[in-house]
C-alpha cells in the first residue's frame, strides 16, 4: 500500500494508483472534464492540476501516479487561477449556445466555469471549427462543442470495442469522427453521447424534445435481453423522452441501442388503448368487463363442454416474474389445464433441461461480472454482441483490458473474432465434434484440473474414456478446423486459471441442441468453466426474462422451481387447495391439439407466434381455427386481426414487478408511467380473470405471489420486493455442485456436409423480438429484414446488394433484400427473425434454426 498526504490528509492506496483515487478515497474532490474511471486517462483537459512537493510544475491528478510520501496539494490560489485559464481556453471557439443546447442543465463545462468562476472569455483565435456533422444515423455531432477529453473515442474503443470513432486533424482543427470519415457505422449503443461532457454529441432522438429538468427520473431495469442492465427513465407528461444509466449500475452506465434508443415502441402510436371484442366480421372497442367476461364466460364453457384440456396458454419473457407465475397459476389452477408453454420450448428449455440433467445448473453458473476476471473466454455458437451486450462488455474487458485469452466458435464471423486470439469457424452442425475435440485435447496435454474432476465428476472414468476415444482427424475433418488450431484453442483454455464459457443461440435453438449442450457441459468440466468464483457457465438466451419464465413454471413439464410436474405436484396441491389436472400438451402439442379441433380456446400473453415462433405459417393457419383466441399485447399487430378478444396490457415502464436476469438477478421495475389509455397492466388483467375463474378467487397481491413463488420454488434466498429509488438486485441460491453431482453425458457428433444451401435464423444487434421494430431508434438503423449472403453465392444466382432472393424450405418460403457480407460462408443464408415482412421463420421447421433451402432470384 501507498501512504501519502493529500491537503494534510493522511492518505493510503494500492500501488499503481492515481493521485485523483486516491483523494477520492479520503473524500478530496478534485475537479476532472476528461476523466472516466472505466478508460484509460488521458490527461487531455488538465483542470485536474494538483501541486506536489518537490516538484517544480503542476501535475495532472488523473493520470499521476501516487507514490510513498508523497505531499499533494488540490486546492490553493494558484491552482484555481490555472484551472481557470484553462477553462477559458477551452472556450476560445466554444459557441455560447447554451439556450438550444440539449445538454444545458447537465453540461460538465458549464458547472466548472460556474464552480470556478469563469463569467468571461479574455483569449481570441480564428475560427477552425469543423462544421456540425449531421448525417450520422440516430447522433448528431457538433464540433465546436468539443473540448477533445476524448471519452467518446475512448469508451467506443476500450469499452464496447466498437473502435468506431477516433480524433481527425491536429491542434486547433482537430475533432471527433468517424474512422473513414464516412456516416456512423457501429453499435449504435448511445455510450458515447452518455459520457459526453457538453453537447458535442447529442442523440436525435432526443434533441429538442425536453430539458433535462423538466424530466423525471425513475430507476428501473432494461428487459430487452437478459443481461437486465440497470437504467432510469426520463418522463415527462406521461411518456418517456430518453433512458440513460449512471456508472454505479450494475452494467457500469453502459447501455446498447436497446436501452439508450430503443425505447420508442412505449410512445408508439400502434399501441393497443382499448378492450377489444370480435362481433360480425370486425374488432369492436369494449369496457373492460364485457372484455374479461367474455374470456373467462367463454374458457368456463369450452371447460364444462370438453374439459380442461381443450384450453391452451401461452406465456412470454415479456411478462415479469409475477405475472408469469400468476399465468401458470391462472391455467393450471383456475382453468384447469396444464396445456402451457412459451418460445422457450423451441431453445432456452432445450438447454436447460440438459445442464439440469448434467450439472443440477439451472441457468448460469456465476455472475456475469465474474467473466472479466476470467484468464481464457470461450464464445461457442453465440453472436453475444446480439444476443447479450452486456456479456460482450464483460469479454472485452477480460480479454482487451486484462490478459484474458478469447476463443471464438462460431459458424459466421462476428464483432469478437477481430479480438479473438484464436477464432474457429466450424462447418454448420458440427459443434459436438469441435466441443469433444477441445475436451480431448486439454485432457490429454495434462491441463484438466484432476483434483476438481476427481470430487465433483460422478463418472470420469466413463468421461476420460470417451474423450480419449475422439478421432481428432476425424473432428478436423468435420468441423473443417486444422488440428493446429484446435490445440491452439484448447491451449488457451486449458492453461487458464479461469474460464468463462458461454453458447447461445446457434446452440439451444439448433436441431440436436440437446446433445449439442451435453458435448459443452462435458467441456465445461475438463476446462474448468464451472469451479472457483471467476469465470463460468453462461448459456444465453436474448428474450428479457426467459429466465424469470423458465423459473416460475411455465411449461407443462415442470412446475415453479423445477420441480417435474407429475412427481413434485404434492406440495403445490397443498398450497393451492386443488388437484392439479393430469398430461400437459407443450407448444408443439398445442399446434397439433388446434389442427385436430381439440384445442378449442387459446390464451397468447404478450406472445406472438405469427412472427417469432418457428414454422409461423403453419401458426397462421392454426390460429385462424381456434374457436376463441385471446391476445394480451400491447402492440396492435396482425394477431390481433385473428381475435376474438384483445386486452391491451402494459409496457415494462407502466407496471411493477421484478425480472431475472440469465445470471439469476432478481431485480424490481420502476413504474415511470401510467398505463396509455385504457389498457392495464399484465399482472391486474390476469389477476381479475383468476378472480373469475378460479374456485377460491386470488388472496394475493403481488409481493404476497413472490414470496409464494419463493416459498415453493426453492430457488430463491430472498424475495425482490419493488422500492423508492434504485432496486438492490437479489439473487438466487448460488450454483454449488456437490460432490460426485456432475455427470458425463456420452455425446458422439458428425457433421455431414449440406448438399445445397442452408438458412441460418437468429437475431441482430439492433433488435430484440419483435417490440424493437417499433422504435423508431433502431429502425433508424435496421428498418427492414434482409438475407445475407455470400457474395460468390449472390454472384451465382445473378444477384446484386439490394436485389431479391426467394428462399424455399419444406415447410415455407420468404422473399428478401440481399445483403451481401463475407461474414457468412459459402452456402450458408443469414436472415434476422424480428421483421413481420420478412417473416422468416415461416421458413424455418419447428425445433430448428438452420434448414436446408432452394435460392432463386426474385
């Protein structure tokens, strides 16, 4: 430790320490504009000057380092007249627009002039201020804002890794732009307008819309994906004019084009405000009454007439914990059906079930802020930049910031693999082959932890014996990879201390995903994911709370908790005064159960199948026979054309409630807003038709329905209850494994070449479902689907960037705009699931993501 003394203060502080930390550390603050504790100093502005014995000039506190001894002075005389010289240059060419500037009120340069008492400006210069840059997608730049601190370029480049910005010019005409000098191409996070410290750089969708004291701010949490990356949302008359998040959040105050711009789907004008009920051919606007007695009059009469299991539900991880549970709760106990099920059956559950199966891991294994400490990061069959930013976040700073070695597995190119030390592009499908051959190669180079596999591993013999047994040629062969850089990778991994290995959705959405998450459990154990505080298991899945959902129960096999429905019924019995109905029909059932006239009355929460489901032209038909098909959304779509009844339900800005994260954060909503017309939020809609359907009516409230959930689940240590200010988030019972509780699962692969061209669905950085494609800021960005495409293929079928292509699977076809890209191999297709007019997953079977397809022109 480093002792010193700050303005008579006695100070200590690690070694390698700044003087700014250290003041900050016995309670000195010390003025900063360029400074941001999550990037590398850069001394730029220097208002951080402090005066220190023995030495005969000032020195920049933030980037001066401290040392034993040492006597520093922050705050005296002469220290103030530089500081403010120093701000008076930096507005030799600053324009005096303050009353249209959208950061007055929050600019970091006007507080400084206030705090130092800067009230004129002595120095003159010409004018070399580059123009304001107005042709950048979704941000705005006006350089003669600038002060050059250089945060943006930073936080771009060391923080999200994006790398998009940099410094142009020298001296007086320098400025921030992009690194071609063409439009803004990048993430699209809205991180580098955050740390602005004036109003250089101003998001669009913002600009002139609001002061910054007219707001009000409310924390909550982002539930476009899993990571649940902590936000406040700034209000005014009932809508929402900005989200922003401050360095202490969990997420480090970084926000993608989600959370920052993706919050226009709220203040859309295609939400649903009322009640609706189908009489003739047309949807007529109702009270809420006639709407839920219509409901629960129609689901009590298809129930006396066919029973319970003509009734089906289907739920969404845009439902929070609580209304998730009560969604279960209303079906299986009111209705008395078990036919429920979600979009977590066609990937999420998949994998899940495999990890519980192996490992007794339901989710993740650790934290995600444990993959930055982590020594080598694994991202298998996972676009993680799309699929969750925050984890890409924490690869960054575990492989850019520290030492860690990145190993990126993927069948396309993503943003990682410009920073992977070894990246691995298998052939499509032969991921069991490159998981088995990595474990093999570890074991036998002696890098496996043999103490830890000795006590956790139930079966290593059976587990050395198999790995021992893979042909590595043969894995060369089918994965398309060369032996070298196989033991290169499986070095990386085997040799580090700490591992963080994370798959998502090219994985649990994949036919044989379940072998597929076997073969990465089995590598899990040999590279060491799964033991020590650091690192993990990460399967990621990018709806906001599949993992609340999975969590409380929703799918007919398992009830809250995990517990199997048929053997673990008795407690639930108990608790809700009922015998549970026996069977259960999952998605896949229920689509079946419609067709044949045996499902008769079909409840979709916050869920659309036409669009996100796979196989969606075959939904389509479906639903159109459902005797009585009920939509609880809060967006007017084309199902809900299709109803018979629509309840308008509530954005995550108008309710309460909590989510969980895919690491098993549980934390609170904020209510920013009230509900837009007449609709209501999930929870009230779904707790007034239990009332009216369920014997006994509901007793609970919503924190009395968590901590039931608790209660019965088991996997919580503490219930999330909504507060005033930001919610602390609780977590669920850490992941232990006990001794001999970790299975080997036997897991053979192969990896026939495709005879002909595949398509490959998934999702894109700039959206999330479907709800983002209405937001305006990511359609700013990405306003339509489109198929990727090698350009080799492209120039086969005689077709340019923006040309047709019609594609063809067994089950449909879809019509879309090429985009040519080197990112996709030869005879592999990539096309976004979220756009309703592109509507690909009418291509795509049911229990697949890749499907062989006929390409044409057209």
């Amino acid at each position: 430790m480093i002792k010193l003394k700050i303005d008579g203060k006695d100070a200590q502080i690690e070694k390698g320490a700044t003087i700014l930390a250290a003041a900050a550390r016995v309670g000195i603050k010390i003025p900063t504009l360029c400074y941001l504790q999550k990037v590398s100093p850069t001394g730029a502005c220097r208002v951080c000057i402090v005066e220190i014995e023995g030495v005969d000039k000032p020195m920049t506190a933030c980037n001066t380092l401290a040392v034993d001894n040492m006597v520093v002075t922050t705050q005296s005389e002469r220290l103030r007249t530089m500081r403010r010289q120093l701000v008076e240059l930096l507005l030799i060419n600053h324009p005096l627009d303050c009353p249209v500037c959208d950061a007055a009120g929050e600019c970091d340069l006007q507080n400084i002039c206030y705090d130092l008492d800067v009230v004129s400006q002595p120095f003159g210069a010409e004018d070399v201020c580059h123009a304001p840059i107005n042709d950048w997608p979704l941000i705005q730049q006006v350089p003669s804002r600038c002060i050059l601190c250089e945060k943006c370029v930073k936080t771009c480049h060391e923080v999200v890794g994006a790398s998009a910005l940099v410094v142009r010019e020298r001296g007086e005409k320098a400025f921030i732009d992009t690194v071609d000098g063409q439009p803004l191409d990048c993430e699209f996070c809205g991180n580098c307008v955050e740390e602005c410290p004036t109003g250089t750089l101003i998001a669009k969708t913002f600009k002139h819309k609001a002061r910054p004291w007219e707001l009000t701010k409310t924390p909550s949490v982002c539930t476009y994906c899993g990571s649940q990356c902590q936000i406040d949302l700034h209000v005014k008359g009932n809508r929402i004019y900005r989200v922003t998040s401050d360095d202490g959040t969990v997420n480090g105050g970084n926000l993608c084009i989600g959370g920052y711009f993706g919050y226009g789907y709220v203040n859309s004008e295609r939400r649903l405000l009322h009640p609706l009920v189908k009489k003739g051919e047309g949807l007529e606007k109702v009270a809420w009454n006639e709407a839920l007695t219509a409901v629960a009059g129609t689901a009590l009469r298809l129930k006396r007439e066919s029973g319970g299991a003509a009734l089906a539900g289907l739920a969404s991880p845009r439902l929070s914990n609580e209304e998730n549970y009560l969604f279960q709760k209303l079906f299986r106990v009111g209705l008395g059906s078990n036919n429920i099920d979600s979009e977590a059956r066609f990937g999420a559950l998949r994998t899940h079930k495999t990890l519980d199966a192996a490992l007794g891991l339901k989710g993740a294994s650790n934290r995600i802020d444990r993959i930055s400490a982590a020594e080598a990061v694994l991202v298998l069959g996972c676009d993680v930049t799309a699929e969750a930013p925050a984890l890409d976040w924490q690869i960054e700073a575990a492989c850019r910031k520290n030492d860690g070695k990145l190993v990126v597995a993927n069948m396309r190119r993503v943003k990682l693999n410009r920073y992977a030390k070894t990246s691995l592009q298998y052939r499509p499908g032969s991921e069991v082959l490159l998981a088995n051959a990595l474990g093999r190669l570890i074991l036998e180079a002696g890098l496996a932890d043999e103490d830890y596999l000795r006590r956790f591993v139930g079966n290593l013999d059976e587990l050395k014996a198999h790995l021992s047994a893979v042909d590595l040629e043969q894995a060369a062969s089918g994965t398309g990879l060369s032996l070298d850089l196989l033991r290169e990778a499986a070095d990386y991994l085997g040799r580090a201390g700490s591992v963080a290995l994370i798959f998502g959705a090219d994985i649990s959405k994949s036919e044989g995903a379940e072998e597929k998450t076997a073969a990465i459990a089995n590598l899990a154990m040999v590279s060491g994911a799964l033991h020590g505080d650091v690192g993990g298991l990460f399967p990621v899945d990018e709806k906001g709370n599949m993992q609340g959902l999975l969590d409380m129960g929703v799918c007919p096999e398992f009830l809250p908790g995990y517990h199997p429905y048929e053997a673990g019924r008795a407690p639930f019995e108990k608790a809700w005064s009922v015998k549970l109905p026996a069977g259960g029909l999952d998605a896949a059932g229920i689509l079946a159960g419609i067709e044949k006239g045996e499902i008769r009355f079909l409840y979709l929460a916050a869920t659309n199948p036409l669009v996100s489901y796979p196989d969606s032209g075959r939904w389509r038909k479906a639903l159109a026979k459902v005797e009585c098909l009920v939509v609880q959304d809060i967006l007017d779509t084309e199902l809900c054309a299709l109803a018979h009844v629509v309840l308008p339900g509530s954005s995550f800005a108008e309710k309460s409630g909590s989510f969980t994260a895919l690491d098993g954060r549980v934390s609170c909503l904020g209510k920013a807003l009230q509900p837009v017309g007449e609709s209501k939020e999930d929870w009230d809609i779904l707790a007034d038709l239990y009332d009216r359907v369920a014997p006994q009516g509901l007793s609970l409230d919503r924190d009395g329905v968590l901590t039931e959930a608790k209660e019965l689940s088991g996997l919580h240590t503490e219930v999330c209850f909504a507060g005033s200010g930001r919610c602390q988030p609780c977590l669920k019972k850490p992941y232990r494994p006990a001794d001999k509780s970790l299975t080997y699962t036997p897991v053979a692969g192969s990896a026939a070449a495709p005879a002909g061209m595949e398509l490959l669905s998934g999702k894109i950085l700039f959206h999330f479902g479907t709800t983002s494609t209405f937001a305006e800021g990511n359609l700013a960005v990405a306003p339509s689907g489109y198929i990727e495409i090698h350009p080799e293929d492209a120039a086969g079928l005689g077709v340019a960037e923006g040309g047709m292509l019609k594609i063809t699977s067994a089950v449909g076809s879809a019509r879309g705009e090429a985009r040519l890209s080197g990112a996709v191999p030869r005879g592999l297709l990539f096309a976004p699931y979220h756009f309703a007019d592109l509507n690909i997953q009418q291509v795509v079977p049911a229990g697949v993501n890749r499907v062989a397809v006929q390409v044409s022109k057209g």
